[in-house]
C-alpha cells in the first residue's frame, strides 16, 4: 500500500506542512511543447499560468456553440454528473464532458494543452477529471478556498501531487463576475484539514463544499507567504488557465449581469493513476475520478474548425 504522504481530516485541527513533490517534473522526453522555459518557471513559481488567445475567435465560436448545446441538453435532466446551483434550478456543473464522442472529447485531446500538460508532468497524461462549470449573471455562487488536491488524494487516492487543471475561458472573464482567484505560491504548502469524510460527501459538497476546506488561520498564513497577494484569472474567452492541482484557489459569486463558463480537463501523469481513497472509504463514482480504461492521450494537432465540420457530418 502507498505511504500517505499527505495526510488530512485525521483530528480536529488543522496542519500545515510542506510539499514533497516537485511542481513541474522536468524530463528531456516531454520537454517539445507549447511552453517556453520562462513560462515553466513562472508555473514553477507560481502554481500557475494564464495564457491569452490559445484558441482564435472561430474556435471560440464553436465552443460557446458547444456550450449552449450541452446547457440544453442537460437542463431538465436528473443525475448525478448534472450538479445544481443550491437553492435553484440553474447548473452549476457538467461532469464527465470528455466522454461525449464529440466536441469536447475532441477538444480535451488539442495538442495545444495536452502538449503542455506533458510538459509540466513530465509524461504522458489521462484524464482523471472534466466538467463545464456555468456560473449564471446574478445567480452564480461561489466555490470556496480549497486544493484540489486534499480532495482527490483523500476521496479519489491520487497518491502524488502531479496533476494539472486546464480551464479553457469560454466566456469573457472579468473581475466582477466571479472569476478563478488564486494565491500565488500557495501549490508548495498543503493543508491538512480538521474534521473527517462523511459518507457520500460528493452529493453536498460539489453544491458546496464544505469539507477539506482550509481554516481561516491557514489562509490567512498562505497569503501572508504570498505577501499579501491574491490574483485573478481574467481575460478573454480563448484563454486558457494552467493551475497546480494542490495550489490554493476559489472564486466569490456572480451577481454581475454576465455568465462565466470554464470548461475543465484535469490532466494526470499516467505515473500518478488513482489508488484506493486515503480516507478509508469507497472510491467516489467514475464521472469524478476516472479509474476505468485509463489510456494516455495521444494530441491531436487539428484545429477546432475542422472536428466542428466532421462531428456534425456524423449527426
């Protein structure tokens, strides 16, 4: 069995400890990509990376096409993958999105980020998880202070730190309508959370979460490492956002008139495969943590335009 190196909801207090996995897994066989070596440090540094225009206003196009055909379809369905805002009928999440055997499978597989991906794991890489998280003018909540990481190494057992989250913006980002906030360096220091792992949390705490969340001291620890700083992911629809799957990261809700739409793809090292959770129960159902048929992408180096055209001479 692995040894937990990162421990977390074991007491009632929380804890503080240093990171033992690197940040970017420098290895010579992946280091041909789309980021350069001051990009690399910068994510080094900082636990992430925004960059501007990845995808063209075509492509753009046929994404918030895309979007508003999977906000369709799921509207009136019932399930477990089809999360809802608190209080309201409005979706909050998508799951699962590179399942489709369309776009967005398609999408997930763009050399442009899987490249990058690799480059910063240092091997190849699977989808471990995908959503589409639609946060509505005036409607949309908030997703409180968390790593990612504490969830899935404590719900999902990822045993190491060597995952990396890609949002691709598709809907202008701005400072007012709730965009990804993020404490610069915070990805070198995890949190141990207080408390214990209720059964079934995944059915709350994707409304809200309220569990492997940090105290307020911790926070306020980490922004005091971070001198004070507190960024935001803003920006134009096309831009994609690399962030550290342990960096500390959230966002306030959007009472702003305008929505904010983020396609996810949490791309893993197929060295780094899922394990039995660390918290003692059962794994959490495949649309969170994708366990079965786990194969490393191949990139695809086609532009978005030409998969558009081809999915819908299938229709």
């Amino acid at each position: 069995m692995t040894v937990d190196k990162y421990p977390s909801r074991t007491g009632q207090s929380a804890q503080i400890m240093e990171r033992k996995d690197p940040v970017v897994h420098r290895n010579p066989m992946f280091s041909e990509g789309p980021l350069s070596d001051e990009e690399l440090n910068q994510f080094e540094k900082n636990g992430y990376l925004f960059l501007e225009r990845v995808f063209n206003e075509d492509e753009v196009a046929i994404m918030k096409s895309e979007l508003q055909r999977t906000m369709d379809e799921n509207r009136h369905r019932e399930a477990d993958d089809v999360i809802k805002e608190p209080g309201s009928d409005e979706i909050r999440s998508v799951f699962d999105v590179h399942k489709d055997n369309g776009f967005f499978q398609a999408l997930s597989k763009n050399a442009r980020i899987v490249q990058a991906a690799q480059q910063i794991l240092g091997s190849q890489v699977y989808i471990t998880q995908s959503r589409i998280n639609f946060k509505p003018g005036f409607k949309g909540k908030e997703f409180y202070w968390h790593s990612d990481f504490e969830t899935w190494h404590v719900e999902d057992g990822m045993p190491n730190m060597r995952a990396v989250s890609c949002s691709i913006i598709l809907t202008d980002n701005y400072e007012f309508n709730g965009p990804l906030m993020i404490i610069p360096g915070s990805q070198n220091w995890y949190v141990s959370c207080a408390g214990e792992t209720p059964e079934d949390n995944y059915k709350t705490s994707l409304q809200k979460q309220e569990i492997g969340v940090p105290d307020n001291e911790s926070m306020r620890w980490l922004v005091e490492q971070a001198d004070g700083k507190i960024d935001r992911a803003t920006g134009p629809a096309g831009s994609v956002l690399f962030f550290d799957c342990n960096v500390m990261h959230g966002s306030s809700g959007n009472i702003s008139p305008y929505p904010r739409s983020n396609v996810f793809f949490v791309y893993n090292s197929i060295e780094n495969k899922l394990e039995a959770p660390f918290s003692g129960q059962p794994p959490r159902p495949e649309f969170l943590a994708n366990r079965e048929n786990v194969e490393p992408i191949t990139p695809i180096r086609d532009r978005l335009e030409n998969f558009s055209s081809r999915i819908a001479s299938k229709k």
